[in-house]
DNA sequence: CTACCATGTCACTGACCGGTGACAATGGGT
DNA sequence: ACCCATTGTCACCGGTCAGTGACATGGTAG
C-alpha cells in the first residue's frame, strides 16, 4: 500500500532530483495533508535519500519554500478560466463569477484545500506569506477585471467580499472533510447546485441586479 | 517552560483522577491544538501515568470520546447568552443575533476554534459527531428562538444560513491563525465591528429589513 | 590516467511516540 | 490482622522521526 511515486529513477542530475522532490512533497501533500510531510517521507516517495532534501534545500523549510512558490503560481493559474467568459457587465456579475468561480475551483484542487486546511490549523510565517500571495493573487484578477464597475457606495465591498470568499472557502473544506455542513448535504451535485443559487441570491442581494 | 496543570495532586480518587484527564486533554487542545492532543503529553500535563488513560479511558480513543461530551455540553452553554435580548421581531433580527452571536462566542473560544481547525484539517468519525452535535445544537437554538418567523418564501433559508454560518466561522478561524483575512486586517477591535456591518448588511439584503 | 568534486547512499544517533507488563502503595471488607 | 482489589508508578519495547557523518559512485577537468 505505498504511495506511487511521480518520477522516475534520475542519475546524477541535481536539477531533476531537486524537481522530483517538490513534485512529490506536494503530491504527499495533495494526498495525505501537511501531517504527512516529513523529511523521511517526502525522501521515500521521490525514490532518494533524505540527504539531498538537506544538502539542496537546506532542511525541509527550504523544500518548502520551493514548494510555497509552486503553489503560489499554480493560483494565478487557476484563475485564468475565469476570464473565458469576457468583460462582466456588473459588479454583482464580477463577484457572482469571482464566487462561483472559487467555488469549483476549489472543490477541483485538493492540494490548495490540504493548504488550506493547514493555513488554519498550523499558522507559520510561510503558510502566512502563502495565503498573502492567494489573496494578492485575488486581489489583483479584481483589478484588471473589474474595469470600472464599482459597487454601490453605500456597501463596504471589501468587508462583503471576505464573508463572500470566506464562505466558500469554508463550505468548501468543510465539505471535503465531513461531506456536509450546517445541515446541507455536500455529496452530489445538485447539494452544491443550491448552494451556488444561495450564493447568486446573496450577491444579487448585495450589490443589486 | 512547562504548560501549568489544571489539577491538583489527587488520591487514589478514580473519578476526580479521570476527570482530571479530561480536564488536561481540554486545556492541551485549546492552548496547543489537536497535533499536541497524545497520550503521553496529556498525561504528563495531568500529572499521572498514561497508564491511566488506558485503565479509565480503555486509550485515547475513549478519552476523545469523554472529551467529545465535555465540548457537546459547552456548545449549547454558550448559546445561551443568546436568548438574553428576547425575541426576535423579525427573521433578519433572528439570524443577525445568530451570526453575531455566532462571531462573538467563537471569537472568545479558543477550544472551540481549535476543534474546529480539527475537523478541516484531520477529518474522523468523533469529529464528524462533534460538528453534527454543534450544528444540532444550534438548528434547535433555531427553532425555540424563532417562534412562527419565517424567512421570505422565494430564498432558500438553510442554504443561504449555511453561508452566513461559513462565513463566520471561516474568517474567525483565519484571523486567529493569520490575524487577517482576504486583505481585511482582524486585529483591533474596529475591524471586526467593519465585518459585524458587514454582516447585518448581508442578513438585512437576504431577508429583508 | 588521475584527481577532484558533485551526486547519491547508507548507517547511526538521540528523542519522542504509543503501547504493555510488572510492580508498589493504599485502603476497605472480612 | 490479613487479604486483595483498586489506584498509581515505573521500566521497557518496537517504531518513527529529524538530523548527521562517513562512504560509494560517476563524470569531468587537468
């Protein structure tokens, strides 16, 4: 029953091993949560002695330093999608996308949900500068989309916004860990349907159709 | 550097030995969370043998499990705050005195926040119990607060609830790890009365003033 | 060919973990 | 006074962890 590795046997090539053991740290991460990632365990999944996590990256704060800037390009990524569909026509729809957009997202991406997770059970200044850069990365997908659309004076967008993403965030992780939350099933599709419908009413209701 | 125990030295006393235990495992997971919760530190932190916690507990497990109970009990303990205010006059004063509420008790409850990080970070069948008996707990705060209120019949109150719920509970958990969440700053006092408008903002938009 | 250095492997340490069996102290019932 | 179950203590086991020093291997520069 042991994990499958994501690399094949390297000779002599410090680049690809040192690769290797990224991939597979954020595999073992993606698969079995930041409890599971430790030296001997990140060493015995990339097929290498632990020794080389030492000599390359100087300890496993360094690996995972590497590791945090994989990840924080793989965000940036992910919110390329959300601009498939053109300019939005409103600030309810910019946030009506941004919402549900996070939400499948985030429910397709175990990794950043075990990051996540870990974000708030195990604070440290890496996971800290992680979630910064998520945020950033949010931050400024709103600023180029957002054009000149603007909420309605009277709201604190930025405060509603939290609750908006918060909200996602936590059912979302809530939901992969239990199945469930508040009383809402989270298996099938049509669970996470209403949910979305929720969601659009609470945007709408924000910031007006 | 050693945590200060809760107990005192006791005498061949089963139950005051026990519930010494359990008082030390609660206290542990609130200053140290669930990574620290092992035998062999909340036996040390009691000041008995982990021996014990097999003899009485039948092993962690079993010590969980009379810990579950202890937290159960405290859930509805502080809902009861509350009732203080009486009734509601309207569905959104209902929910507004639910989620502030909400917000307010988890913010002082470090146990409760560390219970929570658990249940996302470390999903298992007691933990499960334990967000089923919260989210028990409040749907019957629910219904003995909320007399024949309804909510307006075209949204979808539980799903639109569980949101508000997320919410809350997720940014209270981001701000106690990371002191800030989605570029809002959750340090002072001010900042957390921007997310309570916020928040009655949202309630008072969903189901009307 | 040789010497050297980068790469990779191995064996070991000390600390902590959960778990268990044997033993000591206490106090109540007879 | 004695017995004995209950309560508590201790020492030890096997396993895993992070971390380190010594060693094998292979490519390459001279």
């Amino acid at each position: 029953m042991t994990a499958s590795k994501d690399s094949v046997p390297r000779q002599r090539d410090r680049a690809g091993t040192a690769a290797a053991l990224v991939e597979n740290a954020k595999a073992l991460l993606a698969e079995q949560g930041f409890q599971a990632l430790g030296i001997n365990a990140i060493a015995r999944r990339a097929g290498c002695d632990k020794q080389l996590i030492y000599r390359y990256f100087g300890g496993l704060e360094g690996l995972l330093d590497a590791l945090g800037e994989d990840i924080a390009a793989d965000v940036t990524r992910r919110l390329a999608p959300l601009d498939a569909l053109g300019k939005p026509q409103s600030y309810a729809e910019l946030m009506e996308r941004l919402a549900l957009g996070l939400l499948q997202a985030l429910r397709d991406d175990r990794l950043m949900q075990r990051v996540m997770a870990w974000e708030i059970a195990e604070p440290s200044p890496l996971l800290t500068r992680l979630t910064l850069a998520r945020s950033k990365a949010l931050g400024m997908w709103m600023m180029q989309t957002r054009g000149n659309l603007t909420p309605p004076p009277e709201v604190d967008a930025p405060a509603c916004n939290a609750i908006l993403v918060a909200a996602v965030q936590h059912i979302v992780l809530a939901g992969a860990a239990a199945g469930q939350f508040s009383g809402l099933a989270l298996r099938a599709d049509d669970d996470w349907e209403r949910l979305r419908k929720a969601l659009k009413r609470t945007i709408r209701a924000l910031y007006g159709a």
